[in-house]
C-alpha cells in the first residue's frame, strides 16, 4: 500500500466523527502500537488515539483537517504540512506533522507542531 493511501486514510480518521469509521481509518493506517505526540498529548497504540482524537473534535466542533504540501518520505521516515479549517472554511489551525513507518507500511510514530517554523 502506498504512502497517499496511508495518509489519505490518516488525514480521514481526523475528520472522521462516527468512532467505528474511525477506528476502521486507523486500523488501515496506524500500526498497532503506533506513538502519537503533539502539544496536547501524547497517544499510544490505536485505541488510546481513537480516543485522543474524540477529545480533539470535542473541544474543536467541525474543524476539517487536510494537506497542505506534498507527503515527503525517506528510509521509512516522512514529512506533511496540514491545516484544519473551521465551519467557514478559514484556517483555524496548521502545522507540521513528522513520522516513521513501521515495517508494515503504517504509521509507527507521528509527531506534531502547531504553527508556521519559527525562525531564530
């Protein structure tokens, strides 16, 4: 399975509001024991992130996540800029996103930042 239908699936459990279709999401992208971490928590394994991202769309009704660049990827390790837009389609939130595959081709590890780099 390729990197866009990984992260197509990905990107879906984000916007996914119905639990079970979500879990299905991650199921096709999200190893096992896969390792989420961003400013508002760390996740680990499937079902601990299914809940984490619950908690994502409670506090933030209607935000619709999607691509804003090309997935970059290398030696099992990639690279995504994403934005989540409110109810009126502004962008209410970016960022980064950096990860690691695992053997199978999922998702091992996603590691999140929240705005444009900043320069020092």
């Amino acid at each position: 399975m390729g990197i866009a239908i990984i992260i197509d699936a990905y990107v879906a459990a984000w916007n996914e509001p119905d639990e079970y279709r979500r879990r299905g999401f991650l199921q096709l992208s999200w190893a096992d024991d896969g390792l989420y971490c961003d400013p508002t928590g760390t996740a680990r394994g499937r079902e601990e992130f299914v809940a984490h991202i619950a908690r994502f769309q409670k506090v933030m009704p209607g935000r619709r996540f999607e691509l804003t660049t090309a997935v970059d990827e290398h030696d099992g390790y990639l690279r995504f800029g994403w934005a989540a837009r409110d109810h009126d389609g502004n962008v209410a939130m970016a960022g980064m996103d950096f990860g690691m595959l695992a053997s199978d081709g999922r998702l091992a590890q996603i590691v999140g930042f929240f705005g444009p780099l900043g320069l020092a």
